[in-house]
C-alpha cells in the first residue's frame, strides 16, 4: 500500500478491488477514470436525451439529480478533508456515466436503472449540511470511508449484471435478483448515514463495518441457496437425463491411449479449435463395433477440458425413452449446470413446456447458445433412435446451428440411408474403421497383459499365446467388437449384432420383405459387387419368360438401400456391400432361421440377366442417336455388368436347378433377340466348357451358346482386346453383346465429354464416367471421374507382355504394351558396346538368353547384316517365334524395310496389320509400297483408316492405287459382289471416325471420284444412306450425289429400309439438318412410304430444323418440289 493510514487504505482496498473486478476488460476500467467531474456526467444525459427525443423516448432523467447532488457534495467534502487521489474521485463520476450509456440502450432498463439511483439519492446524507460539524478526525473520516466502500458495492453489483452478455435478453427474468442485491447497499447507505448524523464513535464505525460485510456475505448466500432450490426443485420434478452415469461407466472401461489418434487428428483439431470457424459439423462414422460411443466418451471429456460441452448418449437399449425432445431437454439442463443466470431463465419460465414442446426447449437453448461462447454439442449414437426422432433432432440442430454461430456439434453414428443425406453435404467425416487399428492393437496388448499377469504361464505358453493373438488385431477390419469376442470366445456375438436387423426384414410386409432380401442375397452372391444404379435397374427386371420384357422399365425414383435393408449394409464408392464379412456368414448361414439361400440368389441374378439382355437394348440396328437416347434413359445402366458376368452365373449355377425350364426360355429369347450371324467358331476343346444333359437335349442352340460364349469370356487374348481393335474380336462372341458393348462405349465416351450430359448421365450411371477402352478390364465398367485419371491408368493398363528372360522379374509381372516390353529389352538386357562382338564365333557360342537381347539391340542400330548372321548361329534358330515377331514389329516402328524382311517368317504370303500400319506412319515411301502390296485383304478395311491420316500425298496415293487394282483384278466379280466390297471399306465406321477432318474427307472424295465409273447409283445410294447413318457429311453427301447417287435409296426399287432422309429426320444435330436441306432441295422424296402411318415430317429432327437452317420442314418441301419434279422426270426417262 501506499501508505499506513487505515483510512486511506480503505480507499485504496476499494479502488483496487473495483478495478480488480474488471480485469477482464481493461479499456473499461481506463474508459471509466476519464471522467472526473460531475460535467461529464451531466453531459452525459444531455447526450441521451438528445438522442431519444427524435424517437420520442425521452425519459425522466432529472430524478437522479438528488444522487448527483450528494455523490457532488461526497467528492468534495472527502477531496477537502483527506485530500484523496484523482483516481478515488474519478471512481465516483466515470462509473455511474457508463452505467447510464448502457442503460439507455433500451428505455425499459434506462427507466429501472434511473429508479434505483434516484433511491441511492434519498438514502445518501446531505454532506455539504454535515461537514459544517465535522471534526477533522480520524472516526469522522472512517465513517466517510464506509460510504465509498458502499459507493464501489453498488456500482460493482450493476457492473456485474450489465458485463453479462444475456443482459438485454434476460432483463425482466434476472434484474429483480440484482435489484435484492442493491437494496442491500441501500440499506447500508440509509444506516450509514445515520451514523453521520449522529455523534459517531469508533465503536459505532466498527460495528457498522462488520454488519456491512454481515449482510452482504448473508444475502448473497441466502439468495444464492434459495435460487438453487428452485432449480433443483424444477430439475428433479421434470426429471431430465443427464447422461453423466453413462459417461462414467465408459469412462472407466476405456483402454486408455485408444483415442490418441482422435485427438491428433487435423479435422478433429480444426472442429476443436474455436479460433477457426471452417468446420462446425464432425460426423464420426464407421461399422457396428468399431468403438465409436467409447471414442465419443473420450472425446466428451478432452473437449470439456477446454471447453463448454454438452453430451447425450442414445442406445438401442433405451430407444423407446430416447426421443429428440427428452435430448434436447438434457441438452438444456446441461448447459444450466454452471450457469446461475440460465438456471434463473428456466427456474422463471413455463414448467409446463419444458416438459412437453420442443419448440419451446429449442427456443431457450438458442437463447443461451446465442450469447455463451462456443460451445460444443456431442451426440453419440443417433442411428440407435427411431428414424423419425433422429430426423427430428438433427432438424432442430441445424436450426440451432444456423442461428447460434459459436455452436459446434459432433455426430457419431453408422452411415445410415437417412443421416447420410442430412450430413453428407454439411458435416466434415472421420471414418472411424478406417482409423482405429491402433486403438484395437493398444487393446489387445493391454487385455493380455492383464490375462498373463492373472495366469501363471512358463515362457514357452507365453511365446504361444502371443504368436496366436498377434494376428487379431490385422483380422478385426476395424471392429474392436469382434476383438473382444475373440478374446471372450463368445460365439454368438453375431447373433447379438444381426438378429435384430434380420428379424426386422423377416417381419416386413411380403412384398418389401422379398424385395429386401432378394438385395441381400444379390450382394452375396454377385461376382464382383453391384453399384447401387445396377441393382436399381435389376430390381426392375421380371425375368418371366411368359411375360418378354421388351426394354427395361424406365427408373424415375432412388432406391435408399441402406434405410430399406438396415445399417448391415453400406455404400461405398457407390458399390453395396456388407458392412463386415460376418454379415455374409450370418445370413447365409443355414444355422440361422429364415436364412437367404446363397445359391439360389445367384440362379435368380442370372435369369435377371438373361431377362435383361433379351430385351430390345440389344437391336444392332439401332443408330447411333438412338443409343445415345437409351444412354441418357440409363437403359444400359445394367449392361456392361451383365455382359460380362451373365455367362459366369450360369456355370456357377448350373448345379442349381439343371433341369430348369425358365432358363432354358430365356437363353432362347436371348439367341433371338441377339444371336451374332457373323459368328467366328473357336477350336473346339476337347472337353465341354459346360455340362447340362437337359439343356442340351431340350435346346441344343443354347446349349452351344453357352459354351461358346465361356470359351469367349476365357479367351487368352481378352486382355487386348479394346474399341480400336474391335474387327478383331466381336465376332468371336456368339452374342451381340460385344459388338453392342463397343457401340455403346463409344456413344457414351462422347457424351461423357459433353459438360451438358454430365449431370444426366451421373444419375445414371455415377460418378465414374471415364472407362477404360480395354474391353476386358475391370475400368472398362467401373470408370474414373475424370479422363486424366483414365489415360493414365491406360498407360500402366494390364500386363499381358511378359519378358522372355528367365531370370528376369518381368519375365512374371510383364508390361502393358509391347513397345514398352521391347523398352525393358533394350534397356536392361543389351551388353554395353564394347562387350557386342559381331563376329560369326561369338554368335555362334552364344545361347538363346544371350540371343535374344542382342537381336533387338542389332534390330535398333539398324544392323541387318548382324541380324542375319545372330539368326544363323545356333542361338538364334532357338529364339522363340514370338520374339523375332516382336523385334519384327519394331524394325517396322525403326522404319527399315530390309529388317522388316529379313526378320518375315518363311513363306509369308500377306504382312500383319502392324507392320502396314508402321510402314505407312513411316513416312518411307518404298517401305510402304511393299507394305500396302503384302497386306491381307482382311486388314484393308483397318489399313484404310491409317492410310487416311498418313501425312504422306504419295503414300496415300500408292494405298488408292492399291484399292482401285483390287477391284479391277478381281476376275469375274458380279456387280453384287462388288457392291459389298465398296460397302465394307467405306462404312458407317470409316465415315463416323473422319468427320470434321477436311483431308480426310478430301481423300475419301476423290478415291469416290476414281470409283465412280464402277460404281452403280444404287451403290453410290448405300454409301448415302451410310452417310445419314453415321456422320451426315455434308461435303461426302454432295460428292456423291454429283456422282449420281440414288437420293432416295432404297426406295422405290427395294421397297423396304429407310432412306437417307428419312435416317437424318430422326437426328436433332446441326449436321443433320444441313444434310436433309440439301436432300430435300436436290429432289429427295418427303414421303417416299406413304403406305404407312409414320411420316418424314413428324421426325424429331425434321420438327427442329428451322433453328439450324432458317426455313421449316414444309417450308423446305414446297422449296425442293421444282427438284423432285424435274429428278422423277428424270427417273421415268432412264428407267423403262
């Protein structure tokens, strides 16, 4: 202290305390010592006024004037007689001019506020009348001292209430408790005072002082004692549940270090932090058993550490009683535990609602949310509720949520149907299964040291046991329930975690009860897991053969799996499955009642497949618009699966019901509807693939379909089969499926590179739209969500190429491509320069290993004289033929001719596709004339299309020279024959793959040009209307009908097909429109069948052709009539 004089302490004790008080705010006590006359108070409510007068809130201010008249005369007779410090008066103006700017923030308190200073004014003497009498003494001067202790009481107490950051909410509820509070410093004024006026004595100051502190220290624990009986009482009459029992009970079963990985981990840290404001909503999710409620336990207590946090914990086992009201309740009553302001709240609000209106209970947690800080809000369990009681309370959470920004909320549950589509978008995840492996480790380890401490074990058991238990843990998948059944050994934990879902599904209306386990039992038995589209459109597949299912049925609606089949099955990466391995052994099991037969499932996956595949999706003559419709329609959402695994379900199942007739039916309509007429048979096998006596007794066709379509599916060359090489493998299928497969691949690859279908082709078919052009690839139906991802998975695709060198790693793992194999050759198994001896006598001691690596390096230098003497030494007539076929390939990549013929094999008549190919991209003109002269007449459809992109005139030239000498040198070719040679090189395939390429285009033109004159208008004719089919040229459309082709071909010679008009009419795109205009103005028929109902006009694309060419359908006749006149006048003349 600053000095020794007892009544100077007083003062400084009180200032010290005051301020003390406010050590939570500085700036308010700095605010407060800026005034330090009664003008700054004055000025003060001349402000107040001022701005309430506007409003027309003026207000009876000058009641307080009695109070600022005696504090007035207090300052100046305790600044005269014991000449205090600046700061001791400054404590007398500053805090009654902040308590009136607060005040006045609402007129209601600015009135209760001005009440009570005005009976502060009355209770306090008239000093300026008493100091004529003072003695200057020191009891005099005490007594003084009382009034500023009671001075700093009063404004302590009204500091008190309007520091709370609820004041203005909660005035009329929490004002009347400090109100009781100042009328006990009134009171003490009015004593006090009175001692003054009287002849005061030390002893009467003595006692004064002490029943000063008597009646303070009184009322404050009678007030505070009676206010918590009236918050008891009303806690135990509406009787929340605190959840603080089951908190305790988790507590003391927790293994301790479990939930280490939480509480480092950057989601949680960011939720924890409450300086960061990114993330509100954590959802703790995993499998049934993984210890989520344990870790939420733990992560209750880290956060109450540091933190307000209120919990609740929802169990199955009290489901009946859980309700979101009785948790939002708790949840209430929490949060008044620690806060006497709040239990005032409830204590003066309706008893009645706070048992029975959630709106009510919501209303006042919003109200305490609002103004509490951050505050954390826990709940444990939400998929153990009822789902409408769970939608209930996370409905009123984001309610609050969105209102009270300082609240964060943790959610722990599974991934139920229902929760998810409330948190998915919302709530930051941490998948608990997929995290804890450690937790369960620190499990394991502690329960068996607390096992072996308890047994006395010689080392040797010891060593035994913990080789046996070391595996648990890396067997668990996340499930420390399973842990600690296996170190229980209770075997019927699985019944205690499935029964009760399974019961549930057993007990389901018939309908929805055999719709849910005919989805469990698909995703048991499916060879590779569904994605839920998939099942969707199964489900909606009857493979009732009575009743022929001529397209799918179209899907409008989502199927919720999980809300329909319960929390023992998940979505992962779009694919159902079970959320554990156990779930497949307890529902299939024949132990358990009511089982889901495994075997039957698959026979009725595949009748379904059957069924599907049946249908009309598998037309090869729908165009190319039509299944870019049926994409978009998420008609092919099944397809690809079940082209791929149809066949592997019926040899799975064909133990299963052999003799069935509905099978049977259904492998004939699908020979029907998809028999492949330019079948390729394989080499038979010397055993049957397949064996079913019935089957191939009652439909011998099926039968062989069967096996010949396993044979496809097993073929050795699967693997590179992709779309560019689709000539060469679609027909080994006896199906249609694979030449439908590539078709619907290529259509749905340029839809997914159109940001417009995006979103439509998502819904259905997900969100991997990218698929892998390899046929036999499991990306080729499970894509990537973007093409990046899929090139590069392209590169790095299957490893069908192995390394020829025994010793050699990749000779077992292999490479994607044969460039790169032939790469690795090059790389790794050539000797360094000045190792490579030329000579006859180092070929000639040289084995094959040693062989082999030096051919590619001789074929990559260009030697062909090494080349030649390497394949006569003993080593080299070993090498394998698929090895000088692959150093083949690449002498063809190098350019080299000379290579490229010494390396053929004897007696070669027609060179492989590759090597043409090569020649040409060669660039090398000689090289490629001998290519093109060698080529097999099978691989000229192939070479046509490389030849096209050549960036060579000359090579293009020699390929026309060499198509137009192979018509020409054919003897005796009929115009029919012909005909079906000029369609099969320039189809709808070569027309589709050169649009919008004008040299190509260019090329096609004039080899057309050099056609011509062995080329029929009906030719000229089909070659249009494959045109209208594909890629509606506009440039090729007029090519050819300046050369005379038959514009309205088929028509009326044939009688049947379509014309290309009437094929561009269907089409709604911009190249459409401009070939039907130039149809229609060039003479082409309208209506060239108008026997039928169907006519050209009402196409689609004939209704929308004004937007792209200015004039509309009718329009466009009445303008080609002059045409069409002048062709069939024409027509009539040339044909007799």
């Amino acid at each position: 202290m600053s000095t020794d004089n007892p009544v100077e302490q007083s003062f400084e004790e009180a200032q010290l305390r005051f301020q003390r008080d406010l050590r939570g705010d500085p700036k308010l006590y700095e605010n407060i010592l800026t005034a330090r006359t009664i003008d700054e108070v004055y000025k003060a409510t001349s402000d107040i006024q001022a701005k309430m007068a506007p409003q027309g809130k003026m207000r009876h201010l000058a009641k307080i004037k009695p109070l600022l008249d005696r504090l007035a005369e207090y300052a100046l007779v305790i600044e005269v007689f014991m000449q205090v410090k600046p700061d001791v008066i400054a404590l007398i103006w500053g805090p009654i001019k902040v308590i009136l700017l607060w005040s006045s923030q609402i007129s209601n308190v600015l009135d209760k506020i001005a009440d009570t200073l005005e009976s502060v004014g009355h209770a306090l003497p008239q000093f300026a009348v008493l100091a004529q009498t003072f003695d200057s003494n020191d009891v005099v001067k005490d007594a003084l001292a009382l009034f500023y202790l009671d001075i700093m009481d009063f404004y302590r107490i009204i500091f008190d209430f309007f520091r709370k950051t609820r004041w203005k909410k909660f005035f009329d509820v929490i004002w009347p408790g400090h109100q009781q509070k100042l009328d006990v410093v009134i009171s003490n004024f009015q004593k006090h005072s009175n001692l003054l006026r009287n002849e005061v004595t030390v002893r009467d100051i003595k006692e004064a002082r002490e029943a000063r502190l008597r009646s303070s220290e009184h009322f404050s624990k009678t007030e505070a004692f009676q206010e918590l009986q009236k918050y008891l009482g009303l806690k135990s009459r509406v009787s929340p549940s605190m959840y603080d029992n089951r908190l305790d009970w988790l507590r003391n079963r927790r293994t301790s270090g479990c939930a280490t990985w939480l509480f480092q981990d950057e989601k949680f840290c960011e939720w924890l932090d409450a300086s960061k404001s990114t993330l509100v909503w954590l959802w703790l999710q995993g499998i049934p058993g993984a210890g989520k409620t344990y870790l939420t336990a733990a992560a209750i207590e880290h956060t109450k550490e540091q933190h307000r946090a209120l919990f609740a914990f929802a169990t199955h086992a009290n489901h009946n009683s859980v309700s979101a009201f009785s948790i939002l309740q708790s949840l209430m009553f929490q949060a008044a535990e620690d806060d006497k302001d709040f239990q005032t709240v409830l204590v003066e609000s309706q008893e009645r609602e706070l048992g029975g209106n959630t709106g009510y209970v919501v209303g006042l947690l919003k109200t305490f949310l609002g103004t509490s800080g951050t505050t954390y809000i826990i709940i444990d369990g939400l998929d153990e509720m009822e789902e409408c009681e769970r939608q209930i309370l996370l409905h009123r959470l984001t309610e609050i949520s969105n209102e009270c920004k300082d609240l964060r909320l943790l959610i722990s549950s599974r991934s139920e149907d229902d929760i998810s589509r409330r948190l998915e978008e919302k709530a930051t995840t941490i998948r608990v299964d997929d995290r804890n492996s450690g937790s369960i480790q620190i499990y394991v380890d502690r329960r068996c040291q607390d096992w072996m401490a308890s047994r006395y074990f010689n080392p040797a058991t010891k060593k035994e046991l913990l080789q046996f238990i070391s595996p648990l843990s890396a067997k668990a998948n996340g499930n420390i329930e399973e842990i600690r059944s296996e170190l229980k050994a209770l075997p019927n934990d699985l019944e205690g975690a499935y029964h009760r879902i399974f019961r549930r599904i057993n007990k389901l209306r018939p309908q929805l009860r055999a719709k849910c386990r005919k989805i469990l039992g698909w995703i048991g038995s499916a060879p590779v897991p569904l994605t839920a589209l998939e099942m969707e459109q199964a489900l909606s597949i009857d493979p009732n053969p009575e009743e022929e299912l001529s397209e799918p049925p179209q899907l409008v609606t989502n199927v919720s799996f999980v809300q329909m089949c319960g929390p023992i099955i998940e979505v992962v990466d779009e694919k159902l499955q079970f959320v554990h391995f156990t779930v497949h052994e307890y529902i299939f099991s024949s132990d358990i009642r009511n089982h889901i037969d495994i075997d039957s499932s698959a026979h009725e996956l595949a009748l379904t497949f059957l069924a599907y595949l049946g249908s009309s999706i598998m037309d090869v003559d729908l165009d190319d618009e039509d299944i870019q419709e049926n994409i978009l329609a998420g008609k092919y959402r099944l397809f690809h699966y079940a082209t791929f695994f149809w066949c592997t379900l019926i040899y799975r199942t064909n133990g299963q019901d052999r003799r069935s007739s509905q099978r049977r039916e259904l492998l004939d309509q699908l020979i029907q509807r998809g028999r492949n007429y330019r079948f390729k048979t394989a080499a038979e096998h010397s055993k049957p693939l397949f064996n079913n006596s019935y089957l191939q007794k009652k439909s011998p066709e099926a039968f062989a379909m069967v096996c010949e379509a396993l044979q496809f599916h097993l073929d050795d060359k699967r693997f590179d089969w992709n779309w560019s090489n689709s000539e060469s493998w679609v027909d080994l299928d006896p199906l249609t499926t694979s030449q439908m497969l590539v078709r619907i691949q290529e259509q749905h690859e340029a839809l997914a590179l159109n940001p417009t279908r995006v979103t439509s082709l998502q819904s259905h078919y997900g969100a991997r739209l990218f698929r892998c052009r390899f046929a036999f690839c499991e990306h080729s139906y499970r894509g990537f969500q973007t093409s990046r991802d899929r090139e590069d998975h392209i590169k790095t695709h299957g490893r069908p190429w192995k390394c020829t060198i025994p010793n050699c790693d990749f000779s077992t793992i292999g490479f994607s491509s044969k460039a790169t194999r032939d790469n690795h050759w090059l790389k790794l198994h050539l000797p360094n320069l000045d190792q490579l001896q030329t000579g006859p006598n180092e070929f000639d001691s040289l084995d094959v290993v040693e062989a082999q690596p030096i051919l590619f390096f001789l074929v990559a230098k260009g030697d062909a004289d090494g080349v030649r003497r390497l394949l006569s030494a003993p080593g080299g007539k070993q090498l394998k033929a698929e090895v000088i076929d692959s150093a083949r390939c690449l002498a063809a990549k190098e350019g080299s001719l000379a290579l490229t013929q010494l390396l053929a094999p004897g007696g070669e008549t027609g060179v492989p596709h590759a090597i043409v190919t090569s020649a040409i991209q060669s660039e090398d003109v000689d090289f490629a004339r001998w290519a093109i002269s060698m080529a097999q007449p099978l691989d000229r459809v192939k070479i046509m299309k490389v030849a096209l992109g050549s960036k060579s005139e000359e090579i293009y030239t020699l390929w026309e020279d060499h198509l137009l000498n192979v018509l020409k040198g054919v003897p005796g070719i009929s115009k029919h024959d012909e005909k079906g040679v000029v369609e099969i090189y320039f189809n709808r395939t070569l027309f589709t793959g050169i649009k919008n390429d004008p040299l190509k285009e260019a090329r096609v033109k004039h080899t057309l040009r050099k056609l011509a004159d062995r080329m029929t208008p009906a030719l000229l004719g089909s070659l249009l209307v494959g045109i209208a089919k594909s890629s509606c040229s506009l440039s090729l459309a007029e090519e050819l009908l300046a050369l005379g082709a038959l514009i309205d071909y088929p028509q009326p010679s044939r009688g049947t097909g379509m014309t290309a008009l009437q094929i561009a009419a269907k089409k709604t795109t911009k190249e459409a429109a401009l070939l039907m205009q130039c149809l229609i103005l060039n003479g082409a028929d309208p209506d060239p069948m108008t026997w039928t109902h169907t006519r050209t006009g009402r196409a689609k694309g004939a209704l929308g052709i004004a937007q792209y060419v200015g004039r509309t359908w009718d329009e466009l006749v009445e303008a080609g009539d002059e045409a069409r006149s002048k062709l069939e006048q024409r027509m009539d003349e040339v044909l007799p």
